[in-house]
C-alpha cells in the first residue's frame, strides 16, 4: 500500500512564500519607468508649454484674458469703450482704427474678433468685456449663426478655459453643452497642460504650412485693431469651390435655422438679449454682408434673421443693425471674407451706425 505523499513546509526565503517580494520586484522595475514618465509630464507642464506658448490657432483667446487683465479698458476722460466681436467675418472685415474715425466722437473701438468663435464663444467673450467694462459690445453676426450653438473643438475649450471665461457664468450647461464641454471649460492649468501635451509637435507642423503657404499674415495674438490673416484673392475656379462650399454649409446649418424652443439658436439670442437687458454695457448686433454671388441663397435668409432680430431689439434695448448687401463682389478676398476695399468700407459702415455714446447707457424702455 503506498504511502500518502509527504507535505515539507517551504524556506522562509522562497520567493513563493510571500507575494511581498514579488511586489518588490515589480515596483523596482516599474520606478524608472514611472519616474520618467512623471519627469515628462513636469517638462510639458513647466517647461515646454511656458516656451513654447499656445497653438497659433487658440493663442488669441487667451491674449484677449491677458489683455483684459492688464486693464486694456483703463479709460481716457470722457471716453467710451466700444468692442466688435464676431467670427472670421469679423477678423477680416474690420479695422477698429476706421471704426473709430466715423463713430461718434466719444468712443474708443477695440476688435476681438477671432476666427472660428461660435455662438457659445460669443457670448462668453461678451459676457467678459461687459464685465470688463466696455460700453458697447457689438456681434457682427453671420446670418447661419442664427442655427442651433455649435460644437466646440477641445483645443478651443481648453483655451476659453485657460482664459478663465467659463467662470461665473450660471448659463453654461444642458441644453447648451454638453457634461464633457462643461469639464473641459472649467479646467485647470494642469488639465490644459495635459491636453496640449503634443504641442511641440504642433508647433512643427504649423511652421511648415507657414512656410508652403502664401497670401496669408500672422498678426500678433494681441492685436486689437485690424487682426486680418488673408492677403490674396481667390478668382476663377478656386472662388467657385469657395462659393460652393459656403452655400452647402448654409444649406446644412438651415436645418436648424427656424427651430424655436430650447436648445435652438433663436432660443440662445434671445437669452443672450434678456441677460444684456440687465447690465450696464449694451450689446448691439449686425447682421454681416454676404457675397452678391450667394445673394439667391442669403437674402431670405439675411431677411429672416432681421424679422427676428428687430422685435427683440425693441423689447430688450439691442441695438440691431443690418449690413447685409453693402458689400459689392469686388469688396471680397474670397466667397465669405471681405479684402482691403471691403474691410474698410464694412468699418466705415460700422462705425456710421454707432450711436452716441451718452445714449447706451439708457434704460431699454427709456430708448
């Protein structure tokens, strides 16, 4: 009969006594790892993103907090602070310096405009100037602005965020935007840092499109008067991709174009409006020009953004004015931006229609 097996207790110095130093190990191998991987991350944070700044395409809304910070609205006797904001319309089409010379004596015109801004950003930025102190707030507004709030990129909530522009603003939320907006506006320097940690990398590529493209300026991020990027002139077959490709993104955008209710774009102006209706700054909006080649396309729209506009002026105090048409097709660098000729008679125009600047700070019924 065989004998049952025999159990021998194991040395106390076999690894297979205890998962202790089998722990040990592992945490021994892994510490370089770990250790670099954290000395990287403290080189992005403190040392590569400081130096190497923001991506050019974001850097504009953080000079625009640091600008405002050092008291860029520190006023002259007697003088009002009047902001234009707007998109690439408005990055284009305006010189605040021209603004100036035809608005009424008494004001001090800035342009904050920045390419891309959607309708979120617009507010968010007039929001900050009024708080800021500026007089009047002007939204030279695309007339498909008037459709439900866009996205944003995560590289420009980021920077909004950066900028400090979420903060204090109760009507950032559901329905428009989104819990992962709402998280990346509201983060801090280390959460931007992180997102931007590819940015040596960005800043590679965008040196090299600089270089192979032509026709197109940098200005400085900071640039508060004519912050204008285009330099050439589409003609031909390139101007008529251009046109084609804004008349589909209008085509796609009226989708949402005379939706009402919550969520919708009428819905976000107006409560633009009743918010502006309580501060001691004034928001005005112009409806920006469009090139005659899309007038077939634009004008009902231009016209229904107007209908929409006009009654809300009169109950909030907006001040609404309406530019659609006043470009000529020679005014135009492409099928959406005006050039030299077009941005000077658009700031002309502009600053014609300001109103005195005794006048804007008069209770809305008292208009």
């Amino acid at each position: 009969m065989p004998e049952p097996p025999t159990h021998h207790p194991r040395p106390e110095n076999d690894p297979g006594a205890s998962v202790g130093p089998v722990l040990l190990e592992l945490a021994r191998l892994a510490a370089p790892v770990l250790i670099g991987l954290a000395a990287a991350v403290a080189a992005q944070h403190w040392f590569v993103l400081p130096r190497l700044g923001f991506p050019a395409e974001v850097r504009r809304p953080i000079a625009m907090s640091e600008s405002l910070d050092a008291g860029l609205f520190n006023k002259q006797t007697n003088t009002a602070v009047a902001v234009i904001i707007s998109n690439s319309a408005g990055v284009e089409g305006v010189d605040a310096n021209i603004v100036q010379q035809a608005a009424p004596e008494g004001w001090q015109v800035f342009n904050f405009s920045s390419n891309g801004t959607n309708q979120l950003e617009t507010r968010m930025l007039a929001d900050t100037l009024a708080d800021a102190g500026a007089d009047l707030v002007i939204w030279l507004m695309r007339p498909d602005m008037l459709e439900s709030p866009r996205d944003m990129h995560a590289d420009v909530t980021h920077a909004w965020a950066k900028g400090g522009f979420a903060q204090d603003r109760d009507w950032l939320g559901a329905p428009w935007v989104d819990n992962q907006t709402l998280q990346a506006l509201s983060s801090g320097p280390w959460e931007t840092s992180m997102h931007f940690r590819r940015r040596w990398l960005d800043e590679l590529n965008y040196t090299m499109r600089r270089r192979m493209r032509q026709g197109i300026r940098t200005p400085a991020a900071n640039d508060w008067v004519a912050p204008f990027n285009l330099e050439i002139e589409l003609d031909g077959e390139r101007l008529d991709r251009h046109l084609s490709e804004i008349a589909s993104q209008m085509d796609a955008a009226l989708e949402s174009f005379n939706a009402t209710g919550e969520g919708t774009g009428r819905s976000f102006i107006t409560d633009m409006a009743d918010d502006f209706a309580q501060r001691p700054a004034t928001l005005g909006i112009i409806i920006a020009p469009t090139h005659p080649a899309l007038s077939d396309q634009f004008t009902p729209v231009e016209a229904a953004v107007h209908n929409f506009l006009v009654p809300l002026g009169h109950r909030t105090g907006v001040l609404i004015g309406n530019a659609g048409g006043l470009l000529h097709a020679h005014h135009y660098a492409d099928a959406i931006h005006p050039d030299a000729a077009g941005r000077e008679t658009l700031s002309h125009w502009i600053g014609k229609w300001m109103p005195a600047p005794a006048s804007v700070h008069t209770h809305p019924t008292d208009r």
